[in-house]
C-alpha cells in the first residue's frame, strides 16, 4: 500500500479522534473512495450514488431525522471534509450558515452547486423533489465526477444515462397515476411548502398553511378546503404540525406526514404521487 493511500485511509480517524477530543464526537464515513465528497441533504446522496457508484464515498451533512434548516453541524463534521475533493451544494438555505465553516475546515473543497441550470419558481429551493429537475442535477453531478476523476469517466457516463432513463420512467409512471386518479387541476393543502416543482410538473395545485397560520387564515383555509372536497392535510415532521392538525380538525379530516428528505428517494416520490392523486379525487 503506498504512503499516500495509508494517509487517506487514516484521516478519517484522526479526524474523529480530533473531534472527540473537542467534546463534539463525529463519525465520518470513509473516505476511501476514487472520489469523496459531500452533501447537504440525503436526496442528493441517493442522486450521488446512482451517478458514482461505487467509485464515490458521501459524507451527508444534514442526515436522518435531522431538519436542515435548524441543523448545525459539529465541529467535527466540519473537520471531516478535509477529507472530501467536492462539496455538492443544492442552493438550500442552511448551506449559506455552513459556507464559512466549510471555507474554514476545508478551504481545498471543489464547491459544485447542482442547482445550476435549473429555472427556480419564486426561489423556491426543493428542486430535488420533480424528476425532470433532478436530470439537470444528475448532469452537473456527472460532470464534476468526471473532470475529478477521468479514469472513471465511462463508468460515470453510464451510469448517468442509466439513472436518466429511470428519471424517465418514474415521470411516466407519476403522470399515469395522476391520469388515473382523475388528480390534474386538483387542490391539496401541506404544512410545508416543499411540493411546489412536484404540484406544477404534475397539474396539480399546491396551497400551504401560512407560517404561525392565526385563526381566521385556519378558517379561510377550511372554507376553501370544505368547497374543493379537501378531506386530508398533510404536513412535514420537524416542522409546524400544530397547525395542520387544527386544520384538518375544523374540516373533520386527517393528517398526513409527506417527507422530502426521505433518503429513499424513487420509492418516496412513488408513495407520494399515490397519495396525493388518491386524496385529491
């Protein structure tokens, strides 16, 4: 094994040793791979791997369970991209409270904004959750594997048709439900506002509860929601689920949780598309 190999191999270590000895304990996963890198969100991991395989190794800063938008990150997670040749950015908000941080513990890192070339309606940064989106930011994704590792660079064209042809797929896929469901023009109410990309690629209109929603917004919303035929509200962990309860209550609904961080990215967007063409008809 050469010298340099065995360094790689044993940062990770030191690194989770550095951290523990600053009271912030992190585990990175290894970074023994062609190439190492990292993301914001588990939605990109999953559109990561599927462009990479299994020359790429992903260290995810806001992992499971965890709300990006009020995560913050230890120390150690900063010290573990010393170790990672690319940050994935996705154009998210926490990305900007992180910048300095990052800048800071890995000022070596290849910043590569997947966002770029994707048209954004009102800012709106939950761009991962329509596939016809997502294929712009596998190509960006596959373009910066292959300009880091050209060795590799087949495998990476591959496998990004591979991934676009299933992006495809699901898209088809997505339309036949929503056709056979009667669920084009129709309306759904969320806690979040995470579904509008999904909601305008599929005919579908999205209304979101107002942050800190007061009574008369709730009443509107149950008005609107009682006219349309409106009998389920859905609403996203970590985030306000007060609100969406009070409101599915005043319309003798139910609540229903959507996650778009779900790390199984396909299978969730397949879930989803059902339950929204089911509640809506």
């Amino acid at each position: 094994m050469s010298v340099k190999r065995f360094a790689w191999l044993l940062l990770p270590l030191i690194l989770l040793v550095t951290a523990a000895c600053s009271g912030e304990t992190y585990e990175a996963p290894p970074a023994d791979a062609d190439v190492n890198v990292a993301v914001s969100i588990l939605p990109q991991q999953y559109f990561v791997k599927k462009v990479g395989g299994d020359h790429v190794s992903v260290l995810v800063m806001a992992g499971p369970g965890v709300n990006p938008l009020t995560y913050e990150p230890p120390k150690g997670q900063f010290q573990a991209l010393k170790a990672r040749e690319i940050y994935f950015l996705m154009g998210i908000p926490p990305e900007t409270a992180w910048l300095t941080d990052i800048q800071e513990a890995a000022p070596h890192i290849q910043r590569v904004d997947i966002s770029q070339g994707v048209s954004k309606i009102d800012n709106d940064p939950h761009i991962w959750l329509a596939p016809r989106l997502v294929k712009i930011q596998a190509e960006n994704i596959a373009q910066a594997l292959m300009a880091a590792d050209p060795a590799h660079e087949v495998d990476y064209r591959a496998n990004l048709e591979a991934f676009q042809v299933e992006l495809d797929r699901l898209d088809k896929e997505i339309r036949q439900v929503m056709t056979e469901n009667g669920a084009e023009g129709k309306l759904f109410i969320v806690g979040h506002p995470a579904w509008g990309y999904f909601a305008a690629d599929y005919g579908l209109e999205m209304v979101s509860i107002p942050e800190h929603a007061t009574d008369a917004q709730l009443q509107e919303l149950a008005s609107l929601a009682t006219r349309k035929g409106v009998e389920t509200i859905f609403y996203q962990r970590g985030f306000d689920e007060e609100s969406p309860a009070k409101l599915a209550n005043m319309i003798g609904g139910r609540v229903v949780p959507l996650e778009p961080l779900n790390p199984n990215w396909e299978a969730n967007l397949r879930s989803v598309a059902l339950m929204l063409a089911k509640s809506v008809r």
